[in-house]
C-alpha cells in the first residue's frame, strides 16, 4: 500500500475551467488507458444579482463545456468536485478541450479523445 510522506504535495490546478456552480452535469467517459470527463462551465454575468436564474439538462445547446481527458491513468491523483458529486483519479496527464454544446451532444467527441 502506498504511504504518504514528505514528497507529496497538493497543487491547484488553475488552468482547468470553474465548472457551473448551478448544475455542471459532468460525465464520464473511459478506456483501458484514458478517461474523458465532460461538464458544463461556469457562464454567468459579472453583474449577475441572483435574481433570475437559466435552467440547463443534457440536451441544453451553446452552453461551455470543458472536456477533461486524463492519460495513463497510472501515476498522480486527480480530484475534480462539482456541485454534488466529485471524480477522483490517478494519470500520468491531462488535457483541456474547450467548447459549446450539449452534455449529451458532447459524447461522441469525448469517444473521439479517450478511445
């Protein structure tokens, strides 16, 4: 089993996209080697005052979505949190695919980047 010592850290990753703070929606997506997770971004107004409020589901269009795939799932840990749910994970890498669209009209890319 492996121990924690001295040589771990923990580090932000700045660079990944907030993801929607209302509903991210994320999905997962695997391979033997690779795992894409898709989810909708954060996209609201700076002088957003809360009184009004945008529903979104999977099939929602032109929304921001981040797709995530992580490489050689073998070597750091990985924690995405999201509004009610969290993805863990160990790889070796990542990268970040920006786009608009649906979650559910997404999947097909996500296919693409991790098969």
């Amino acid at each position: 089993m492996y121990e924690i010592d001295q040589k771990d850290r923990v580090e932000e990753l700045t660079e990944i996209p907030q993801s929607s703070i209302g509903a991210p929606m994320p999905v997962v997506l695997a391979s033997e080697c690779k795992v894409a997770v898709a989810y909708y971004c954060e996209n609201r107004e700076d002088d957003w005052d809360g009184s009004s409020i945008k529903i979104v589901d999977s099939t929602s269009s032109d929304e921001p979505i981040a797709i995530i795939v992580f490489d050689r799932c073998t070597s750091h840990y990985f924690i995405l949190t999201f509004h009610d749910s969290i993805f863990e994970c160990v790889a070796r890498s990542f990268d970040i695919h920006i786009g608009h669209g649906s979650i559910k009209g997404i999947i097909p890319k996500m296919a693409e980047l991790a098969i």
